[in-house]
C-alpha cells in the first residue's frame, strides 16, 4: 500500500497554493470588473453581492491540475477524470463570460448548456470503458452482487480504433455527469456552501481511492478537496469570490468522475446525497406549481427555502456541511463494510 502522507501531501500543497493565488486573482477579477450578477428573482438579502468577483472557479480547478500532476502519479483514469472536470469546467467558463459581457444573470441557454455537457459526458464514458479498462457492470452497496450493464452493446471504429458501446452503461455514465453538475451548479447559492460539500465528498472518495490502492485517484480526489478549502478562506460569508460555473460545473464532473473510477456507481447518491435533496426540491416545486399552482417550498433549490424560514445564510451553510459529513460518512461506512473481508 502506498504511505498516506502523499495524499495529505496533495491536500496541503492545494490548499496553499489557492490560498496564496487567490488574493492576486481577486484583484485582477476587479480590476477587470469581472462581477457576479445576482437573480433578480432570489432571495432580496443576495442583492449586495452584486458585483463580487466570480470565476474564482477557474483557479481551482487550475490548482488541481497543478498539484494533481506535480504529485507525479496519475493514471488513464486519473488523467480522464482530469480532462471531464475542465471540459465541464470550460463550459462553465463560457457561461460565466457571457453573463459577465452581457451583464445578465443567465448565460447559455439551458438546452444548449444540457447538449454540451451531455455531449463531453458521453464521449467521458465511452473513454472510461475503452482506454482506462472500467467494466460496464456495476456493484450494489452491501450485497455481493453486481449489475451487468454491458448485455446490449456494440462496436465501431474509429480512426483505425476499435471501440466497445456498451449502451445502458454508457448512459448511466452521462446521467451520472449531467445530473452531478447541475446538481453542484443547484447548489452553488450560498456562501461557502459548494465549495464545503464537494470538499467533504472528495475526502471521502479519496478515502475509497486509497482503499482501492489507487494512489493517482485518491491524489486527484485529495487535490480537489484542498483547493476547495483554500478557496474556502476567501469564500466564507460573507464571500470575497464566487467560484461561478466555471467551479460548479467543474467540480460536479469531478465527483461524477470519481465514482465512475473508483466503481461506486450506486454509492454516488448516497455519498452526493445534498445535491439530490438539492435537486429534488427544484423538481418538486415545478412539477406541483405547474400540476396545482402551488409550491411546495418557500423557494428553491432547498437551501433558499430555509434562507426564507429565517435562517441565517451561515446557519444553512453549516448545517448542509454537516448533512453531506453524515451522508459521505455513511457511503464510506457501506463502502467498508462491502470489502472488509
């Protein structure tokens, strides 16, 4: 097994190194008037943080690559879930640029956003089962069983290169990647709320990685969580940068990655748990205004709902970092358990 201080390593060289650089692209980020424009159909208290710098996302995810491959040890899989996080990442980044230049609160258009990650989520899975040898079957949490999700699929080539479709896996993969990036992107509405729970969800896929004796994946894992914690000091309410799409999206695809990875494909609900609640309650709230017009939460996602209860924007930041401790904690528990013996 390899010694664990390189894990520990990649978290504090991470967390240093975004910590140092963020002070430097905060100031460029105002100099450049590079701002972040609030919904104007939010919650009337996020009115001020009009105007606070945003993309600090793309420093992070910057980091990550930086310390991933200065660790000197990465991995086909490693090195793909590397290129989904900053392709989603990149999508975010255009995003987040046609919000700032036109100065409006939206950017891509929801279809166009959708087609585009669904399209990098794709050709993620189809590289994922093809150059980094990821089985198409996958194992359900505490039974000796696994689900074989490769019975329908095909071949074709391409450039001289063979390459397998296995087609319900294939799908599963790019439901995984869309759904978690939105999911992240849901739930990036709050001060230091994204950026804690993904830390706390890629500690604990670290901590699979590692029991995997997958040292390039854990190191990835460990990368991305101490860059979100040096983003953390700068992010905390009330926030000096918002990490914007460009983060949001990025770091979704990371997590998305990471379970497909590290196979714990049905542990990725559980362990990402906030952002299904997260999600959820946006459906739930268009699905019962649009059937009975009426809305089943103050607002959504579900963080605003507790904003309008009164709750303090500190107090629903930290008490969602408790939930995902909880629900991480317990996937690796299940984890655990599965292979202990």
């Amino acid at each position: 097994r390899y010694p664990t201080y390189q894990v520990f390593l990649a978290v504090v060289l991470s967390m240093a190194l975004a910590g140092a650089l963020l002070p430097v692209w905060i100031r460029l980020l105002k100099y450049r008037n590079i701002g972040q424009q609030v919904r104007a159909d939010g919650p009337q208290g996020h009115l001020v943080k009009q105007g606070t710098p945003t993309m600090g996302g793309v420093l992070i995810l910057l980091v990550v690559v930086a310390v991933y491959f200065f660790m000197g040890r990465t991995s086909v899989g490693g090195r793909l879930a590397v290129l989904v996080m900053l392709a989603c990442g990149a999508l975010g980044f255009f995003d987040d640029y046609t919000k700032v230049v036109r100065e409006r609160s939206l950017g891509l258009t929801p279809k166009a956003k959708l087609l585009w990650q669904t399209v990098i989520a794709v050709i993620f899975a189809l590289a994922v089962v093809n150059f980094a040898g990821i089985i198409s079957s996958v194992k359900v949490p505490l039974l000796p069983y696994r689900i074989d999700m490769g019975f329908l699929q095909s071949t074709f080539s391409l450039g001289g290169i063979t390459l397998v479709v296995p087609w319900v896996y294939l799908a599963l993969v790019a439901f995984m990647v869309v759904s978690t990036t939105n999911a992240v992107n849901l739930t990036d509405g709050l001060d230091g709320l994204a950026a804690g729970t993904v830390t706390i969800v890629m500690f604990a896929f670290a901590g699979i990685a590692y029991r995997q004796n997958k040292l390039e994946l854990a190191l990835f894992a460990a990368a991305v969580g101490g860059a979100c914690i040096g983003f953390l000091w700068f992010n905390s309410f009330p926030a000096d940068i918002f990490m914007g799409d460009t983060g949001s999206l990025g770091l979704g695809a990371a997590i998305a990655a990471m379970s497909v990875v590290t196979k714990t494909e049905l542990l990725l609900p559980l362990i990402g748990g906030i952002y299904v609640m997260e999600t959820l309650s946006v459906i739930l709230q268009i699905a019962s205004f649009k059937l009975f017009r009426r809305r089943i939460f103050r607002m959504a996602p579900l963080h605003h709902h507790f904003e309008m209860l009164g709750w303090s924007e500190t107090k629903v930041m930290v008490r969602f970092w408790i939930v995902t401790g909880i629900l991480a904690g317990a996937a690796f528990a299940v984890y655990f358990v599965r292979t202990v013996h």
